[in-house]
C-alpha cells in the first residue's frame, strides 16, 4: 500500500484530502505544521508528500528541502501557491504545482 503524507495546518483542507483518498488504497499520514511532517516523514518515508506552502514551525518548501537533502527524493509536491503562481521550482529546489482550492 502507497503512504501520502498530507501537511496542512487548516484542518478543514485535510479533511477534504482525507475524504477524497479515503476509499482508495492509501495509507493517509496527516500533520497540522511542518515540524510534525517532517518528523513523520523521516519515520514512515511516505510515497508522497502533499504540503501546505505556509505553516507554523517550518514551510512545506522547508519540509520538501529537507526530505530531498535527507533521502534526495524528487517528489515533493505543494498543495497550496502563492496567489496567481504558476507550476515551478522553489528556491529551496523543490518542484510544487499550485493548489486545486
């Protein structure tokens, strides 16, 4: 079974993630802030890492720098841009598409 590991710290947009991947097979992390997603991202090394750009403690680009620097792994992925950003690549190197909300 693949792992997602989603951090987002608006519990309202992880519910919305949980729900929509609960009836396929996915093992679901979730963590409210960075600190707490990279902790469990260097635990359970998840297939995918879903980020919120903006959290307390660290960033999603600060948890996807991280992981890469850890485990050099690629696919760390944002779900949330600033507004009106295109698909691109962080300063911290990791690629990122903006958010469906």
């Amino acid at each position: 079974m693949k792992t997602i590991l989603l951090a987002d710290d608006e519990a309202h947009l992880r519910r919305l993630v949980r729900m929509t991947l609960e009836d396929l097979d996915y093992a679901l992390l979730e963590a409210a802030d960075g600190a707490a997603a990279l902790r469990l991202a260097r635990e359970h090394h998840p297939d995918l890492l879903v980020l919120d750009w903006m959290m307390p403690g660290l960033s999603g680009l600060e948890v996807a720098a991280a992981v890469r620097r850890d485990r050099g792994w690629p696919g760390c992925r944002s779900s949330c841009s600033p507004p009106g950003a295109r698909r691109g690549t962080s300063s911290a190197g990791a690629p990122w598409t903006p958010s469906p909300t």
